[in-house]
C-alpha cells in the first residue's frame, strides 16, 4: 500500500499524486521539469506533501494543478502553453497562484478551463480552444468565455 485514508487520486505516465481526507496533497513519481510540485527536480520514490486544503487536482504529463478548498487555484511542473494563466512560460518548482474564486478546473497538454464561483468559465493556453482564433497568439491570462 502507498497511503491511506485517499479521498482523491491523479496518475500520469511517471508520477502520480494523491489527495488524503485531511486536505493534503502528495505527489511521487519522476519529477522532469519539476512535475510534482515540492520545489525539486529529484525523483520521489515515497510520496512528498506538496500542499494543504486541497479539494480537486488534475494536471498532465508535465504539470500539476489544484484547487483549494478555500477556491484558490495552484500549477506547478513545466507551462510550455501558457497552462499557469501568466507569461511564465518556462518551469514552476513549486505551486504558483494562478486565480481564486475556483470551484473546479480541468486541463489538457494545450489549454486549461476553470469555473469560478458565480459560474463563469475561463480558459487559457492554446488559443483555438479557448476562443481566440489566431493561432499565433496564445492565451497567457485567462479570459472569460461564458
């Protein structure tokens, strides 16, 4: 057995993270381009506290997400298309503030989604998918579709 008391889990190709019942977020795995979130590059072989108060995550080959109870949204690992919702588009070590008032969020390699509070639905990343039509420009902020 890995860990106890799970509420949540995310498996990738080389890492994994897991959300207990206590709100704490954990991660293990290879960590290339920084992936789990704990500040390094090094491999985890037993799992590593990344977070508190964690309600959902998601993330991807290279990157993590996830949203607090409190509705603040967090990515780490490597934003090669704008998936942090800023102009960093290099590696987060460490979980970086994206945006608050989240209830949840869901992410692809391209483009990240997230509904707020009052319903709205904001994308950014890969510009076609959130509903810029220029490919040449993507979405670094994110921007209000619904």
């Amino acid at each position: 057995m890995i860990m106890e008391d799970v509420s949540m889990a995310f498996a990738r190709s080389l890492s994994a993270m897991a959300v207990r019942t206590d709100g704490t977020l954990w991660a293990w795995g290879d960590n290339i381009n920084a992936t789990l979130g704990d500040g390094t590059d090094e491999r985890r072989i037993t799992p590593v506290k990344i977070l508190e108060d964690v309600a959902y995550i998601t993330g991807g080959v290279h990157f993590g997400m996830a949203v607090t109870n409190s509705g603040r949204l967090y990515g780490w690992g490597f934003s090669d298309w704008g998936r942090f919702g800023d102009v960093n588009l290099g590696r987060s070590p460490s979980p970086l503030f994206i945006m608050d008032n989240v209830t949840s969020v869901s992410s692809s390699e391209r483009h990240v989604m997230a509904v707020r509070t009052d319903g709205s639905l904001y994308g950014w990343g890969e510009p076609h998918l959130v509903g810029n039509l220029n490919p040449a420009l993507f979405e670094l902020s994110p921007i209000m579709i619904l």
